[in-house]
C-alpha cells in the first residue's frame, strides 16, 4: 500500500532535507500574516538585546526564548485558523471556539515575554 504522504517514506538525511523545505516553507507562509510579521521584526530587535540584558546564560535563553516562544505560538495558531478556514467559511461555535483559544493562547505567550522583559530591564535598571 502506497503511502498518500510521500514525506512518511522518506529516511534519514533525505527526510531531514525534505523537512527543513517543509519548515522553511511554514516560515515563508508565517511571513505573510501581518502579526507574524510584527513579531518577528520585533525579535529580530529584542533577541541581540537579550545578550547585552542578561546577565547570565539563563537570563539571555529566557528574554531570547520568550520572543521565540511569542512567534511558534502565533504560527501554531495561525495554522489552526488555516485549517479551520479550509473546512468552510459559514461561522460554527466550535470553529469560534477553536480559534479564540488559539488567540488567547497568543495572549499569554505575549503577558508572559512582556513579564520577562520588564523583569529584565526593571532588575537591569532599577536595581
């Protein structure tokens, strides 16, 4: 039986190759959501800056980790509005329902690397 995903036969550094252009193509795809946009070119500003603020491996991995972290959530939730979106346009409960979780999961992630950075730079500053 022949699988219907070519990419569950691939093995070894064929797969991996195949999987990095799978990867770089969902950040091609993540490009053209404006949200995506934001946050990367925020983390594109805050990552360098999380190696002057921290003041130790751990402190840099949490400010850098944090805006990487606000990016994959936005993704994952921009997939599953995609996929919601493929099954039909008509509104449904569980469709709102799906989607505003996945917002909201965008929410915390966005209080949690606001709470890291402010810790960071009140410890930086204030201290």
């Amino acid at each position: 039986m022949d699988p219907v995903n070519p990419q569950k036969a691939r093995t070894g550094l064929n797969r991996l190759w195949h999987a990095t252009g799978y990867s770089l193509q969902g950040l091609q795809a993540g490009w053209g959501e404006p949200a995506f946009r934001q946050e990367a070119k925020v983390a594109l500003l805050a990552i360098p800056l999380s190696f002057w603020l921290g003041r130790s491996w751990v402190e840099t991995a949490l400010l850098a980790g944090s805006m990487l972290l606000v990016m994959i959530v936005e993704l994952l939730n921009t997939g599953l509005e995609a996929a919601i979106d493929r099954i039909g346009p008509e509104w449904h409960d569980l469709s709102k329902r799906a989607k505003d979780m996945g917002s909201a999961a965008v929410l915390l992630s966005l209080i949690l690397c606001a709470g890291i950075w402010s810790a960071a730079l009140a410890q930086r500053w204030l201290a």
